[in-house]
C-alpha cells in the first residue's frame, strides 16, 4: 500500500485534501512510536493527528487511568482544537505504531472556517468520540474480561485490517485496566479454543467468528456507530476495504 492510499485510508486527512487543497503542505506525515504520549489531559494541544495504519488509545487520567476509546483510521484526535477548544480533556498514547497525519490548531481552524463539510465531519468526530466514552463506562462495568478482551481484538484488528497485532499481553491488560495474570489466563482460554494463536510480542486471531460469539453488545454498538460517522465524508471516500490495496483516493 502507498503512502498516499495509505494516508487517504483516514477520511479527514480525504476531506482536508480534497476541501482546502491549499492547506495540503501544512499536513505533515509523520511515523508514531508505540507507547508515544501525543496529549495529556489539561494541556494544551500542539498538533491534531490522524492515524493513517497507527491505533491511538485515548485514557481518561486518574489512578487507575481508564481506557475509553481507541482510534485508528476512521478517526481525528484533538478536532475540538479547530473549534479553538485549547486544552486537551484526556491523554492520548500510541497503541500501535505507523503512520499519521498531523496539523497544528490554527491551521485546522482556518480549514474549518472554509469548509461546511469538514465543520459537520469532524463534529460528527467528536461526538462520536463522546459516545464511546460513555458507551465505555458501561463495558468497564458490566461486561467480563474475556468479552472485553475480544471486543478489544476485533477492535484492532479492524482497524490494521489484519490478524496479526503487534501487542503485548501488558499492552492489552493496560488497555482493559486488568492485572496482566487476568490477561494471560483469559488468552490462554482463547487459545486453548482455537480463536487465538499468540507469539512474543504478537497475537494473532485465528477464528473471527469464535471471538465475535465471545464478545459483549458493544461490538455490534461500535460497528453501527462507526457506519454513522460522518455521512458527508463517506461520500466523498472509498471506503476502505480489509485486505484490500486500492483504498481511498489520490491526493492529486
Ligand atoms: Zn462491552
């Protein structure tokens, strides 16, 4: 997959592009690191960033911290800083490494100041972003560990479009704010199945369907909100397709 198919994967960075083509020098690629913190809760926002093949966990700061949501190509990070919303309302690390796109403050205020489209695209981002994190107190609460745990993999494994997921079994109890034994006993169920295989530093899913048996409603709740988002945008995207390498459209 090019870079340019691969930055188009996220339809902010199609809609930027194909609305205030004059902002496109403006819009830096850049590579994120796992475990890079790109926002904390309370401080200001420098960049708004949007992962092209890159997964950012978005947390809610407090001891423990809380895992609410995850974004990865179909997202935005710090949209509210176009609106001129100057601090960050959570913290923001890197769940999975690769490619991004960033924009400072400023320049996405002026990109919004002349587009209808990318005003209505990225607060249709917001919103969505507040009913995950409600959706998520829910989960958190009342759903087990394992349907949690399988939710979170198919959740990736979405959004890289693959089976194979660079992540550890620390990265994963982080992310579901267990004890890494809860991990280990719950995958090491998953294997035993048949859903999982796991190697060092990876786990791969096996069966697809045996996860999505194992998971709670909220796959099916992320799914549909995920095909509401942003109707103008999906419009003017492919919309991508797993596997595929012909996703999204040219830049020029
Ligand atoms: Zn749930």
């Amino acid at each position: 997959m090019n870079s340019v198919v691969r930055r188009n994967r996220n339809v902010f960075v199609s809609l930027l592009a194909s609305e205030t083509p004059h902002l496109l020098p403006h819009l830096e690629d850049i590579t994120l690191a796992p475990n890079q913190r790109l926002q904390r809760a309370g401080e200001r926002i420098d960049y708004i960033y949007l992962p092209h093949n890159s997964v950012i966990a978005l947390v809610a700061s407090g001891n423990p911290s809380v895992e609410f949501a995850m974004l990865g190509y179909e997202g935005i990070l710090g949209g509210a800083a176009g609106f001129g919303v100057s601090d960050a309302i959570c913290d923001a690390t890197v769940r999975i490494g690769g490619s991004a796109s960033r924009i400072t403050p400023d320049r996405l205020q002026t990109a919004l100041a002349g587009s209808e489209a990318l005003r209505r695209a990225v607060t249709a981002g917001e919103a969505t972003l507040a009913m995950k994190a409600q959706h998520a107190a829910v989960c958190n609460t009342l759903h087990p560990v394992e349907a949690r745990l399988s939710h979170l993999l198919l959740e990736l494994s979405d959004r890289l479009e693959s089976e194979e997921l660079p992540v550890t079994q620390a990265a994963l109890a982080d992310a579901l704010g267990v004890q890494r034994t809860t991990v280990t006993l719950v995958i090491g169920k998953l294997q035993s199945s048949g859903a999982l295989a796991c190697g060092r530093g990876r786990v791969r899913v096996v069966d697809q369907n045996a996860l999505v048996q194992n998971t709670c409603s909220c796959h099916d709740h992320g799914r549909r909100l995920a095909a509401k988002l942003v109707p103008a945008v999906r419009e003017s995207v492919v919309t991508p397709v797993r596997g595929g390498d012909g996703a999204g459209v040219a830049l020029a």
